[in-house]
C-alpha cells in the first residue's frame, strides 16, 4: 500500500504540482493562490509558468454563533457565494447574513489594503485562471475564487491542489474547466498536517513576503 503524499510544506507541494499544471494549461494564464496558505502554493507554480501571481481575494463567512460553520465565502467585491443547505440549516434570516457577509468583506478589503500585488481583475480578461489552494475542507472559497475569476471574462479556470478529499473535491472541481490534483483521498477529512511537516498558519506577512519577491507594488486603498 503507498504512503499518502507529505511535503515538507506548501513551497515543496506548490513545486510538486506546477509540472501537472503546465501540461494541462494554455497561455496567456494567471495563478490564484486562495489566501493564505494557497498563495505559497502558487508561487511555485506562477514561477513555473512565467505567469502573473495574484491573489484571489476571498474571505469565509461564518455563522456569528458557531464560527466552524461556513455559511459561505465573500469575494472582494462584495459578492458572496452562499452555501445553501447550510445557511438553511442554520435558521439565519436574509438580514443576518447580509451582515455578517458585509463583516467578511470589511476584513477582506482591510487585508486586502495592507498586501502589496497586482490588480488580478485588469489582468484576467481572456486568460486561463488557475486557482490554487493547500487544502480544501467545506470548497467555499474555491468555489467563491473560480466565480469570482469567471465575473472577469477568463477564458478558462483550472483548480489546482495538491492533496484533496475526494467527497469535497468532486463537489468544488465541478465548478472548474480542469480540476488537478496530485493525490485523492477517500477516507473522509484530514487536516494540514497530514499533507505537510510545516502545516502552521501562514501569515499576512509570509504572503506579503512571497508578493514581494514577484517585485510586486503595493495596491492603492480602493475608493
């Protein structure tokens, strides 16, 4: 029986997945690493491909009264993908989520303002968008991601992550053109640290640091 796939942390997988992701992507192509953990991901994917790295700004929505309950994400446009039959369980009122949504956003664009990177929404237009994460647990903000890419007139929206569970994965990668993968597990959940030796949480300064190393400028606060 094969081991299931560790990597001494998301650098070495994002370094293990670009050569699975250039044979399957066309140019002109853009990388989307989910923040933040995605973005260390696909830098060595971005550098593989000679394509533009950015970021794609989406933040989870989680219910007020239980935090580990993902009602959805938020894009940094204000648009939230919603995760129906959850929200529905949940009881919440239209009100309710509209403002813990509008919470979400408000972190995101305060994120969002202290990152240096480019202006992915100038540059996708007609491309292959290839959205990045290091793990997938409810697929909201992938989902929300790849929607987010579409609103922007890509060509195409590959989804790329290293090590996914199964169940999830086929969900999320039906919103995908392609969806690649280096290894799928069935045996239900599993967490970071059962995909790589460094499984801490990334920092808004380690992704500013990864930015920074693209020669990438900092945004202008948005109007």
């Amino acid at each position: 029986m094969l081991r299931p796939l560790k990597f001494p942390d998301r650098i070495a997988a994002g370094r293990a997945l670009a050569p699975r992701v250039l044979e399957f992507t066309a140019a002109p192509s853009v990388v989307l690493g989910v923040p933040n953990g995605g973005v260390l991901v696909a830098a060595p994917i971005a550098e593989s491909l000679a394509a533009p790295l950015c970021v794609a700004w989406v933040r989870k929505v989680v219910s007020p009264a239980e935090p580990d309950v993902v009602l959805g994400a938020v894009d940094l446009d204000g648009d939230m993908t919603v995760a129906t039959e959850i929200v529905r369980a949940e009881g919440l009122s239209d009100e309710t989520l509209a403002e813990v949504a509008y919470h979400a956003h408000q972190h995101l664009l305060a994120q969002w303002e202290r990152m240096p990177g480019l202006d992915a929404s100038s540059l996708l237009a007609g491309t292959t968008a290839i959205v990045v994460d290091d793990l997938i647990c409810t697929g909201m903000s992938l989902r929300a991601a790849m929607r987010w890419a579409r609103k922007h007139f890509v060509r195409t929206v590959v989804l790329a992550v290293p090590v996914v569970d199964g169940r999830t994965w086929h969900r999320v990668a039906a919103d995908a053109d392609r969806a690649l993968t280096l290894e799928e597990r069935m045996d239900g959940p599993f967490s970071r640290s059962e995909v790589y030796d460094n499984f801490k949480r990334v920092t808004d300064d380690e992704v500013a640091k990864v930015l920074e190393s693209f020669g990438l400028p900092t945004h202008a606060p948005q109007a």
